[in-house]
C-alpha cells in the first residue's frame, strides 16, 4: 500500500475480499462508488485469509496482492494489505483498529448485494454496521434478494433513499444505502474456471 496523508475528513470506501483473482467487477464497483458516494480513495483489502471461504483453491496472499495491484488501474485506489500488517481476519476486527487508528477519516465499508445475503453469518456483523456506515452495489441475480435480506430488514430504521447516498460517508452509524447503476457479472470463481488461473 502506497503511503498517503490521511487528511481529516478523507472519504475512503473499503472493499475487502479474497481478490483470489482481482478482476474488473472490482474496478467496477470501485468506480461507481467513487463516483456515487463522492469518495476520495478506495481501498482494496486483501484478507491473508477469509473465514467463510476454503483455503483449497485460495492462491497465496502475495499472488492475489499482486493481482490486485495489476487491476487497480485508477490513482483513487489504492491496494492494501493492512489486515496482513494487522493481523485480523475478521472485518469487525479491521474495521475497529482503523477507526481507532484514524478517527477523522469517513470510511464507507463497500460490499456487493450477493455478500448482503451471507452478512449476518460474518463476526459481529451488527457490530460492523455500528462502526461504518455501508453501501450495497448491485449484482446480477442478487440486488432483490438483498433488499430483502434479513439484514437489509434487521437495519431497515437505517436505510437511506438512494438519491441520497452522497450524504452516507457524512452519516453517523448505522447508515445503509442500496446503490444502483449499471452491473457486473464478472465473478472471480467463473474466471478462475476459464483463464487457467491456479492457486500455485
């Protein structure tokens, strides 16, 4: 990661992930939501190792990092491997120590509507959703299903109309808005099934 100042009141979005490989559905959603929420940065965080995923098949972290570097092809974004540095897996882990380390940044954390689904089966998921406020991008054949998630229904009192969503990173916690625009179906398992690319 790119050393940067870190000014009082940067907006950054986090978008964590295996990134087992980076693709364009990353840049994308990344892009959109620069654009959408009026980021400043957007950080990739390359977990050392996701909880709810396997490890056969995971490539190692230095691959996938070196992936997502190779993708990352916009100045406002900017890869990262602090959950290595910090030694956290969990988000609600990562999450605590950055805003503990940063405090006058405005983090968004940035996930697709298909991680919607599985939210509550993250640690401490509610404890995520009162630590940063949080957006949801669309994926095809999930952005219905998130909005009727029992996540999305558990944090409805939060929910902010999507015309609104420039004002999510200036919002206390819990604060929650459903993205739309255009929609990626770029998945990291389908090209890992059809480019060759291995865990070797």
């Amino acid at each position: 990661m790119r050393r940067e100042l870190l000014t009082p009141g940067l907006k950054v979005g986090l978008l964590g992930g295996s990134f087992n490989p980076a693709h364009d559905g990353h840049l994308h959603i990344s892009l959109m939501c620069l654009k959408a929420l009026g980021l400043d940065r957007v950080w990739w965080l390359v977990s050392p190792g996701n909880p709810l995923k396997p490890e056969k098949g995971m490539a190692p972290f230095g691959k996938r990092f070196a992936s997502a570097e190779a993708m990352a092809r916009d100045p406002r974004i900017v890869v990262s491997g602090i959950e290595a540095a910090l030694g956290t897996r969990y988000t609600a882990d990562t999450l605590a120590e950055l805003t503990g380390r940063y405090p006058d940044v405005r983090f968004v954390w940035l996930m697709g509507a298909d991680n919607m689904l599985q939210f509550p089966r993250w640690r401490n998921w509610r404890e995520i959703a009162m630590t940063v406020p949080i957006a949801i991008y669309p994926r095809p054949g999930y952005t219905l299903k998130a909005r009727l998630s029992p996540a999305a229904k558990a944090l409805a009192p939060a929910i902010l109309d999507s015309t609104d969503a420039p004002l999510l990173p200036h919002m206390a916690p819990p604060a929650l808005v459903f993205l739309s625009g255009p929609e990626s179906p770029r998945s990291a398992t389908e090209i890992r099934e059809k480019s060759g690319w291995n865990a070797g």
